[in-house]
C-alpha cells in the first residue's frame, strides 16, 4: 500500500470512527452517557471490579482521562469507588444496583452500534475486517509499549 493509500484509509477509518460516535451519542443521550462512558460501564461490568489502572488499560485510555470519565457516572449513582482493602492505596471500581439494572438497555445499544458498523458485510466479510483490526490493533500496541 502506498503512503497516499495509508492516508487515504486512516482518513476513513477517522470518518467512520467519528460518524459512529454521532450515532452513539444520540443513542445514549436518554440514559446521560457519552460513548467512552458506555464503553467503561462495559469494561466495569464485564470484570465485576477493576481498579483505575485495569479500566484505563482495558478501554484504551490514559489514567487521567479514564478519572475524568467516571467521575460523572460516579455522581450520577452508576458506578461506585472504594478502597481496595488489600492496599489502601488503590481504589476498586464497581457497578451500582443502578448500573446493573440498566446494563442490558446500555448493552442493546452497543450491540445496535456494531450491527450498523457491519451492517453492509457479509459474516466473510465481517471476520476479516475483525483479523484485520485485530492485526491493526497487535501492532499499534507493540509500538506502544516499544
């Protein structure tokens, strides 16, 4: 693939992304939740408890901007942060009943999201764009911690 062509798909892949985020905003806007707040919610409820680190590594976020995202959902009674008992220093990340009760809503529309993601491709089609975003992904991440 030539530069331009390289350009040309990070140029796309940037308007999908952004044109996705739209969506999801408007989806999210009745429940008061930004996209990256939904994608933490998921990460939270997947893992039962995650400390600061743990959710910032595991949505792809730096430490700072995954403290400022859930500060609001902590206020808004969806996410709950304690101690760790085990080391006072480090504090454990849960749901609130709240955020359990409204989980399977929040799920829809994440599986609503990727179903207008794929929409247009065949289940072929579907796995090597996954293989080939997860290939995307592998390298960014050794570039990363290189």
């Amino acid at each position: 693939m030539g530069t331009s062509d390289a350009v040309r798909a990070l140029e796309r892949f940037g308007s999908i992304r952004r044109q996705l985020n739209l969506v999801a905003v408007k989806l999210l806007k009745d429940h008061g939740l930004h996209p990256k707040q939904m994608v933490m919610l998921r990460f939270v409820s997947e893992n039962n408890e995650v400390s600061l680190t743990q959710l910032a590594r595991g949505t792809a976020t730096d430490m700072a901007a995954a403290s400022r995202a859930i500060g609001p959902l902590i206020k808004q009674g969806w996410l709950k942060k304690m101690r760790d008992p085990q080391d006072s220093r480090r504090w454990i990340i849960q749901l609130t009943p709240k955020a359990q009760r409204k989980m399977p809503a929040i799920e829809k529309i994440y599986v609503q999201l990727a179903d207008l993601l794929c929409d247009p491709l065949d289940s072929r089609e579907i796995k090597e764009f996954s293989r080939v975003l997860e290939g995307i992904s592998q390298g960014l991440k050794a570039k990363l911690q290189a």
